[in-house]
C-alpha cells in the first residue's frame, strides 16, 4: 500500500463521509454542465480508447464519454454505488487517487472538477504513473476562481448541488504541479462560457465566443503526459521521399541521408514526373544494392497522397518525410530521430526560420506568409509550431496509425500532407516539438509550390482548422 501522511488520511475522510451523504443523481443544472464537459472529452478521447475516472461520483460523466473500456474510482461507497447501477458494463472502486492500487494501464486519465479535493495533488498526480504507459493521456479540467462568486450563488439557487469545501487552484498552481509530478503540459483550453442549457445560447456562446473570449471562460482543460525518462533503444527508421521532376536530387538523397537507429531504409514516391526521376530512382536503386530502397510510382495526385502511399509501404517503427528537393540537408534527420527515439517529444517538426538560410532559398514574402501561418497555428492547435510548411516531419509508425484511423474526423482535405499530419497530432494531443534545421537553396530543378494558389488553399486550412479545433 503507498504510504501518505496522517493529515492526508484525514482530509479525506472528511471528502468521504461528505460525498457519502450528498445525492446521487445531479441537479439540473450539473446535469447539462456535465453533458456539455462529455462533449469535449468525446473530442479529445477516441471511442476505442481505455479510460479511467479519478473521482468518478456516481458515473454521470463517465457514462457519457464514449470509450471501449471504463474504469471509475471514488472514495465515496455511496456513490461507487450508485455508478456500478447506472453503468454496469463498466467497473468501479472505492479508492482515493492519493492511494491508488491498479494492476492495469490506460490510454486515458480523466480528473473532471475533482483537483480542488484532493488532500495532496502532487501525491495523487505522481501515483496516476503506476497506472499510465508513455503514451498516456492526463486530462483534467478544474473551475477559474474568476467563477467562484457565481458558482457559490448557483448552489444558493438550487441550480449546483453543495460540494465540500475545497481548493482553488489557479493554472499557474495546476501548471507547477504538473512539473513537480513528472507530467508535461501539452495544451491549455478554457471553456464554457454558458454552462447551463438555456433554448440553444450556450452552444453559440461555448462555441462561437468562448475560444475568443477564454479570460471569461467557466472551466479550463489540461492535457499532459508523463515525463519520467524512456528507454531509448534503436528503433528501424523509413525515410518517405515523395519526388516529382527531381531527377538530379535522387542520387544525392541517397548518398547523404545517414542511417540512423537500427536501420535507414529509403522509400521513394514518384509522382507523374516530367523528366528522368523514375529512371533516376531505378538506377540509383540498383548501384546501392547495400542500402534498403522501396520505389513506388504515384497512382494519385499530390505531395499528400504520395506521404501516405510512401507511409503504407514502409516498414520502420519511425517514419521521416524527406523533400526530394533536398532543401531541408539529409544531414539533419538525427536531430528528429534523437526528439522521437528518446520520447522528447512524439512529432517533430522542422523549423526553418530560426537559422540563417541561403540567400536564395526562401523569398520574402513567403517568409512572411510562413511567420504569419506560425503564429496562427500556434494558436489553432495549442502547442508552439512556428513553421507549418517545412516539408520534414517525424513520428512514430504506432502514433501515424493513430492519425490515420482518426482521419475521418477531418476528411480528405490537405494537399499538402502537413496538416493532415498536424492537425491529427493535435487533435490526439502528441506533442510537439519545432527541430530547428539549416534551410538550403535548391540546387536543381524548380520549385512545385505555386505561391498564390496554394496561399489561398492555406487560407482555408486555417478557416477548416479553426471550425474542427477550435470552434466546436
């Protein structure tokens, strides 16, 4: 049994003995606040995905987050009670996350309002490791003090049931908590600007004002995953390199891309080429007859149908894309093998604004449009990603299935293959990190971005961004 302190013991049976008297079926109004929480939570948690409740009640929320496996524990018998009839699919038990013994994993844990309770958050956020794997979702969500006066006249009013007398926690408090526990911060949302149902306004406040006017918002969510250290074995490397008309770049990615962990392995995508690049790629194919290349001739159109045909046929455990105009350096990839390998972070993105580049190889008003992007998707996906169109990025063949088997959430609508992988990173909240890199001038060939067309394509990607991450 984990040890805690005797004061730790003794606040919570005073939660205890105070839950185990209070209702089991919620007011009104904590009924529709808790259905419109299940509807983030639904956004965030896929349905095939395990998740346990730290301070479930009597399983109202839990009961509403679509999951294939459910697991609830509360200290509260009464309420444990009360959970196992209104959702018997499901298991429960009477525990306090301060003391929490599970011989299981899940790929989600779900605190909703119960941080303000706990007796020791720091202890209960470091036992919640027992039962996560490195992939683990922490999820919280816990009120804004900016509320307290409200909510306090909302039990007066019978619209909020009683609760026991608990913490405020500010995001600052939550934040270096999350540190001192070993869990990293992946994104902040505040939400809820309208928490009771009143004839269709809180869905045009909640969805529509409140990702604008956050400062105001009810209830803020926190997404974390564990930072203990990983084991940091090598692991078999594909490096996609989707190529049209770049014949005069095939030998060079070859010889230059390094091997990496514990195996490099290259797979060209060639896409309806109009000089020599297939010819390129079988020949190059042929005199390295000691390094592992997969070529593959495009069936559809576009750098993102190549990334996903070049995908489908690698077999590495990461998976690296590679513009075959070599701007990007071949020479660059362990930086991004090293961030995914060792669990720093789960995506990386190249950045080419941090370094000075060639004087030729990025013009000024693209330069513009990119910093302009950076900061917008910033902001759109909750994580800093200062350069959105870098044509490298990195993960892990387990998190790109993850994408792939969520894609119909977003739909076949990127070109490009950047935000089709990004915005499937942040929509499963991986993190991600910017891998700065040394931007080059093309050496061959010219460029197949289309500065106007694809600005105005980029101009949709936000407004679809903003509708499916933001808005919603």
């Amino acid at each position: 049994m984990h040890r805690v302190s005797d004061l730790t013991v003794e606040h919570l049976e005073k939660v205890r003995r105070f839950y185990d008297g209070a209702p089991t079926e919620p007011s009104w109004g904590s009924r529709g606040y808790r259905e419109m929480l299940a509807r983030y939570y639904n956004l965030m948690i896929p349905p095939g995905a395990s998740v346990l409740e730290v301070g479930c009640g009597s399983g109202e929320l839990l009961g509403r987050i679509r999951a294939a496996r459910k697991v609830g524990i509360d200290l509260s018998e009464r309420q444990i009670a009360a959970a196992r009839a209104r959702l018997p699919g499901a298991r429960f038990y009477v525990q306090a996350g301060e003391l929490l013994e599970l011989d299981e994993r899940f790929d989600y844990i779900v605190m909703s309002d119960t941080l303000n309770f706990a007796a020791d958050v720091q202890a209960l956020l470091e036992r919640l490791h027992s039962v996560s794997n490195p992939d683990t979702r922490l999820i919280v969500n816990f009120p804004s003090a900016l509320w307290r006066p409200f909510l306090a006249l909302a039990r007066v009013a019978g619209i909020k049931g009683g609760q026991f007398q608990s913490s405020w926690l500010a995001l600052s408090d939550v934040s270096n908590l999350f540190r001192l526990a070993d869990w990293g911060t992946l994104h902040v949302q505040p939400r809820l600007l309208f928490p009771v149902k009143c004839f269709g306004l809180e869905r045009l406040f909640n969805r529509w004002l409140a990702p604008v006017f956050t400062f105001f918002c009810l209830t803020v969510f926190c997404v974390a995953r564990p930072i203990r250290a990983r084991s940091a074995a090598p692991r078999k490397v594909s490096v996609i390199i989707p190529a049209r008309n770049e014949a005069g770049n095939i030998e060079a990615a070859v010889r230059r891309t390094p091997e990496m962990g514990a195996g490099t392995e290259l797979v060209f995508v060639e896409g309806h080429s109009r000089d020599e690049t297939w010819a390129q790629i079988e020949r190059v194919a042929r005199e390295h007859a000691g390094r592992r290349i997969i070529a593959l001739r495009q069936t559809g159109q576009g750098k993102g149908d190549a990334v996903r045909a070049g995908f489908a046929a690698a077999t590495g455990d990461i998976l690296m894309i590679l513009d075959a105009d070599l701007t990007v350096p071949p020479e660059e990839l362990p930086k991004f093998y090293d961030v995914v390998a060792t669990g720093h972070a789960e995506f990386a993105n190249g950045v080419r604004l941090v370094y000075p580049m060639d004087e030729k190889a990025m013009q000024f008003l693209n330069l513009c449009a990119n910093k302009a992007f950076g900061l917008i998707f910033t902001w759109l996906l909750g994580q800093p990603v200062k350069d959105t169109l870098c044509g490298t990025k990195v993960l892990s063949r387990a998190h790109y299935e993850k994408i792939a088997a969520n894609r119909s959430y977003f739909g076949d609508f990127d070109p490009f293959g950047d935000f089709d992988l990004l915005f499937g990173a942040a929509k499963l909240d991986l993190k991600i990190a910017d891998v700065p890199i040394r931007y080059r001038e093309r050496t061959y060939g010219t460029t197949n971005i289309q500065r106007w067309h694809h600005g105005w394509l980029l101009l949709r990607m936000v407004l679809f961004a903003a509708r499916k991450l933001k808005f919603i």
